[in-house]
C-alpha cells in the first residue's frame, strides 16, 4: 500500500474540510427555524392599586390561529385581553411588569409606538359600538385618521372591509344609513369590518357573541372561521362550546393565573391540570 506524504495529507484534510463545511452550510440551511409569535408574554404581571389581577402569565400567539381565553368571571381574561393593545393605560392605578412582544419588540418598551400597536392590534368589544354615523363614515373613521382621503381609495377599503366581515350584501344600498338602524348581529359585523379598515394583523374579541342571537352569533363564529385565514385572533369567551367549535388553542384562567394552554381538543377532551377539569365539567364557574 502506497504511503501518502505530508503534502497530500495536508491536501485531503483541506478537502474534507471544505466538503464538510459545505455539508454543514447545507444542513444548517435545512434547519427549520421556529416562527416568531405574533404575540407573546413573559412574566407578565398586572396591578389595578393592590389588586394583583395579572399573575406571572408566560404564553405565546401564534400566527393565523383562534385562541380562546376561558374561565370563570374575574379572572383576568379580559384583562389580559386589553393588555395587547394598551388599553389598560386609560386606568388609574394600573401597573404592568414583564413584557408583551409583538412580533419580537415590547409593546411597552420606551420606544413602542402606541398608535402604531393599536392600528395592528385591533379590538372588538362585548357590546356591538357602532360610531352614531354612517355604515360608510365608521368604515372609513380609522383610514381618514391614518390620512387616506382619496375618496375613490376609501370606497374599495369600503367595499373590502364590509364584504371581509360578510355584510357587503346586507348593507351596500344603504351605505349612507346610520350604522344604528343595523341589528345587534350586523353592528357587531360592522365593528368587525370597521377594524379590518386598517389593516391590522390581529384582531382581539371580547366576548363578541355576547349580546347576541343564537343566529347573529352563529355568523359571526363562522366569519371568524373565515378571518383566521389573514388574521390571528384571541377572543375572551365564557362560551365553552363555542371555544371548543372556533379555536384552535385554549387557555384557561383563574384567578389571575394562565392555568394551562394548549391545543383545544388536548383541553377539552385530556386536560393535564385538575383545575381545568373541574371548570371544564361544570363542577364550578
């Protein structure tokens, strides 16, 4: 057998070494990374005065999903809720610790922009609140406030937003109606409609079937079915039934604390903790 030398060692350990590094950019590129949540909380804690309403909640959103918030009342969800997009900041009293990211930058890091978070954080209330003005002028509130004022640009972000939230046909020969002369079920969708206007990327629900009709909330659980294809939406629901029929995880609160998060079916069908077993089966809340 042939004995190789100094300088052909040398030479097969260079190739080896680059088809090894070409091995290793190629794997490497192979490597699937983990998404960045839409939103995610870490240790997140909230007061009104004394009151410890918030508990170390630690969980993340992901994108174009459904996540029910459940649990008994007063437990924080809706408190949560309002934390996405600062809503809490209007109460006296309120302080926050930890961080809430969206899309990795602190929402209530020195430099967030609040007005900026709010237009991509949209909200929709209990009660259907319509501005008292026309379906058209709610619709096209938040982009003349954003500066859009061409009048033919408003009339597609109209037409868009109203047949996005399933009420194009319902209501195009009466644009100019007052928002108030639509049922509790259409002002609802409307609302909807009226926060897609600017363009947000997720949509949190407090509660939006609330108020509502066994038909109206069945239309707007199917609407949200259809948004979660462009949108992540966390809605706060005392409705079991209907977190088990729209999301696709669930996080169940009491107390101030996120008892346990996971995929719906897990929740509803194995829960890991007691606690959501107990809330689950009715045995209190």
């Amino acid at each position: 057998m042939k004995r190789r030398n100094n300088g052909e060692e040398k030479l097969i350990g260079k190739i080896k070494n680059r088809k090894n590094g070409r091995e290793g950019i190629h794997n490497a590129s192979e490597i699937k990374k983990e998404p960045v949540p839409v939103i995610e909380c870490n240790n997140l804690n909230l007061w009104y005065d004394e009151n410890h309403v918030l508990k170390d909640i630690n969980t993340k959103f992901e994108k174009n999903q459904v996540t029910a918030i459940i649990g008994p009342s007063g437990c924080g969800k809706s408190t949560l809720l309002r934390c996405f997009n600062r809503m809490n900041d209007v109460i006296d009293g309120c302080k926050i610790e930890g961080s809430v990211l969206f899309k990795g930058d602190d929402l209530y890091g020195r430099n967030a922009d609040i007005r900026l978070n709010r237009k991509k954080i949209g909200m929709i209330f209990q009660k259907p609140n319509p501005f008292p003005m026309s379906i058209y002028d709610n619709i096209t509130y938040g982009p003349k406030i954003h500066r859009i004022e061409d009048k033919k640009t408003l009339d597609e972000i109209t037409e868009r937003c109203l047949k996005k939230a399933v009420l194009w046909d319902e209501a195009c020969d009466r644009l100019e109606d007052s928002a108030m002369s639509l049922s509790g079920g259409q002002q609802q969708r409307l609302c909807i409609a009226r926060a897609l206007a600017v363009e947000p990327e997720v949509l949190l629900m407090d509660e939006p079937t609330a108020s509502l009709d066994p038909i109206a909330t069945q239309k707007i659980e199917e609407l949200i079915l259809e948004l979660k294809k462009n949108w992540t939406i966390i809605i706060v629901t005392h409705n079991m039934q209907q977190a088990a029929r729209i999301s696709d995880y669930t996080g169940f609160m009491y107390l101030g604390e996120l008892i346990e998060f996971d995929k719906t079916v897990q929740i509803f069908e194995n829960p890991k903790e007691k606690l959501t077993e107990n809330y689950i089966t009715g045995r209190f809340g």
